[in-house]
C-alpha cells in the first residue's frame, strides 16, 4: 500500500465530528474502538465501544470487521493514532482517530466494565427474548419515573415526570409492534406483559438501589433531566454490547433498531434540557 493510499483510509476526525457521525450513521454499520485499559474504559467510555486494549491489538484483528468504517479512541489521541495506523496497515477500509480522545469528548458518556453485559444474555437469544427483556426494562424506568413523581411537589418537575412516564410507554408501544414484525402472537405478547416484574430498568440498573444513590439529584428540572440522560445513555450501551455479543441475525437487528430508539431517546432529552434553559433566561 503507497503513502497516499494509507492516507485516504485513516483520518483524523474531532468530537464534534464525531457525534455528528454516530447520530447520521445506523447502528451495526460502524465500529467504536476503544484502545485503552479497562480501568479506564470502565470508568467511562463511548456508548457501544469495543474494548481491545493497544497491546492486545494485533490478537485481535480478527474480532474486528475490516470492511466498516472505525473509530479509535484512547484517552488524549496517542494510543488511538498508533492503533488506527496498525488498522490501516492491515487493509482495514477506513480508519479514523478521535483527536483528544475522551478527555475532548463532551458528548454522552458509558461506564461500567466491558463484562457488565454479560449478565443479561448468554448470546443465543433470540428476537422474541431480547424484546421481551428490553421491555421489561422500560417498564422499570416507567416505574422509576413514577416513584420520583410521586414524591415531587415542584409543578414543573411532576409535569416532566409525567412526560416522561408518557414517553416510556410510547416506547413499550413500540417494542410491541416490533415483537408483531418478528412473529410474537398476541398470546405471547400478553403472556409476558401480564407476568413481568422488573426490578431493573434501561441499561440493567437496579432501580432500588439507583433511587436511592441518586435521591440528591432528583429534587430538580435538570437533575431529572440529567439523570434521565445517564440513563439512556447506559441503555445504549448496553443493547450495543449485547448485539456485538449476538450469535443470531435477527437478534442483532431487533438490538440495533432499539439501540437506534435510545440514540432518538438522548436527542429528545437534550432538546428538553435547551428548552428548560431557554425559559430560565
């Protein structure tokens, strides 16, 4: 391969690029890479990223797909432009690096261990489970709006509440006529709401113990907001972390078409939290 044609396949691209990227390009046709190390990953990193520390690269090229574009990131940009010149030097089709990397990042933000998902699929479920699991966890979040709201005497944070109580249901609406699309019958569709229970909401938080972690940002417009924020954040982590761990097709594209909800989900949050702000000043 020439200079010029490593050149044109590795690029360096900043956040805001970045975040315009992710919200244009549909789930499953890109990759996020992070090449730090699971401390640091776990303390915080890009909804979805694939860990693959710098010194376990090259073992690992095989987990990684050549032909879709991928985004390197590290903490500050070193590691990431070794990393994506490594990619490009094994034929990989277009390789950007994140100039500043996660401490130039502004844009939401993921944490928890790379293994967190785990704990929620063995990676041969399929549709009908994964919707079934997704909306067992709208649910909760419904039910930790609803706990947080009942508590709430501010006028302006039980309205929010209720709109977001509205949204979740919209959204388990919508989880519904997808299980049609993958072939659920009404039976199993009632079956499942009538005997969920769920103590976890969107990104597998435990809803008692977040509650009570969280009891101090609660009591305002933009603590609801931010934590609401935090959350989808973490549910679109998590549902990009299990289709990267799916076996099954359709199984990936039931989490990828949730995963791209939870990205409309975020956006919807930031337009209240600018409106809330406009009408402060």
């Amino acid at each position: 391969m020439t200079s010029s044609e490593q050149a044109s396949r590795l690029e360096v691209m900043f956040p805001d690029d970045a975040a315009e990227f992710i919200s244009q390009h549909a789930e499953g046709t890109y990759t996020l890479l992070d090449v730090r190390q699971p401390p640091e990953y776990e303390e915080e990193h890009l909804p979805g990223a694939k860990l693959v520390p710098l010194p376990e690269l090259v073992d690992s090229l095989e987990g990684l797909e050549a032909e879709k574009p991928i985004i390197v990131y590290c903490a500050v940009g070193g590691r990431s432009r070794m990393a994506a010149q490594l990619l490009v030097n094994q034929d990989f089709k277009k390789v950007f690096y994140l100039e500043g990397g996660m401490q130039a990042w502004e844009g939401p933000a993921a944490e928890g261990p790379r293994e967190f998902h785990l704990q929620f699929v063995r990676g041969d479920e399929t549709p009908e489970e994964i919707i079934e699991l997704s909306y067992g966890m709208e649910m909760g979040l419904k039910t930790f709006h609803e706990t947080v709201r009942s508590k709430a005497t501010d006028p302006e944070l039980v309205e929010l509440l209720g709109h977001l109580i509205r949204a979740e249901e919209s959204h388990m609406r919508r989880l519904l006529e997808v299980s049609t699309k993958w072939g659920m019958d009404p039976d199993e569709i009632g079956a499942f709401k009538e005997n969920l229970e769920s103590a976890v909401m969107e990104g597998g938080i435990d809803i008692e113990e977040f509650l009570a972690k969280n009891d101090s940002f609660l009591q305002t417009v933009t603590g609801v907001i931010d934590v609401a924020m935090m959350v989808e954040t973490q549910a679109l982590d998590l549902y990009l972390r299990m289709a990267a761990e799916s076996s099954n097709f359709a199984t990936k594209e039931v989490l990828f078409h949730i995963a791209e909800e939870e990205k409309g989900h975020l956006t919807a949050l930031g337009r209240v939290l600018e409106q809330h702000f406009a009408k402060s000043t």
